[in-house]
C-alpha cells in the first residue's frame, strides 16, 4: 500500500475547562493531506478494500500508541485530498512536548505505521484552579 501523508497539529492546548483533581482537559485539532489514488475511501457503495478512516494517537515518550479520536475519509475520495480536519472531544494532556501520529485504516481494521506519519506541539501547563486579588 502506499501511503502519502502530511499531518500538522494545530491546536494541542485548547483549554476547554477543567475537573477537580482531572488535570487540565485540552483539546487536539488536527490537519491533514492523503493521497487516495490507490487506496480509496469507503462510500455507501464500496465498502471493503477502501479507507474507512483516520486515526489520530499520542505517541509521546515511545509508549505503545494512545488513539485519541479517529475522523471518517471523506466518502467515495479517489485522489489526493487536502486539508483534512479534525478535533477530538476533552482529553487529559500533562504539559510539555507531545508527539502525535495519524495512520489511514481500512475497513477490514487494517491500519498503516503510526510512525511514518508523526508531528509534535507543545501542551501549556493548566491554569489556576482559583485566583483572587486584594487590593488598598
């Protein structure tokens, strides 16, 4: 299979509240390009040998692969596609450098390398959890 990919995290440190003790909640959009000249998406009427989608992992530190969220290929695409979104729903990320990786899934749940498709951003530390000012 071959696999052209280009992925950019662009917000790994949205604020998006935070619970008691849970440490701070972010959230992770993603953008990405692939190529589905040889493998194609899915669509209502090709429903095996194609890309049913994209899945979106934290990496960080060489551990086995976290899936974050995954983002359905657009259906019945054919050609190279650009500009691919996605956002995963509240997460707990601790502060400093991530990696990140997106792989492409078929729909028989075969997937491609995680690490050959890889970017990083950086997590700002949480906010305060109260603050108060006084001032005479």
């Amino acid at each position: 299979m071959k696999w052209k990919w280009m992925i950019g995290v662009i917000a790994a440190a949205g604020m998006v509240g935070a619970a008691a003790g849970a440490g701070p909640q972010h959230t992770v959009t993603v953008t990405l390009n692939y190529d589905f000249s040889v493998d194609t998406a899915c669509s209502s009427t090709v429903t095996t040998g194609c890309v049913n989608q994209l899945n979106i992992y934290d990496t960080t530190g060489g551990a086995t692969p976290l899936k974050m969220f995954s983002i359905p290929a657009p259906s019945g695409a054919n050609s190279a596609v650009t500009g691919i979104t996605g956002t995963s729903g509240p997460v707990t990320l601790k502060a400093g450098v991530h990696t990140f990786a997106a792989t492409a899934q078929m729909a028989d749940g075969t997937e491609s390398n995680p690490n050959r498709s890889t970017a990083t951003a950086t997590v700002a530390p949480g906010s305060p959890a109260s603050f108060s000012v006084v001032v005479q």
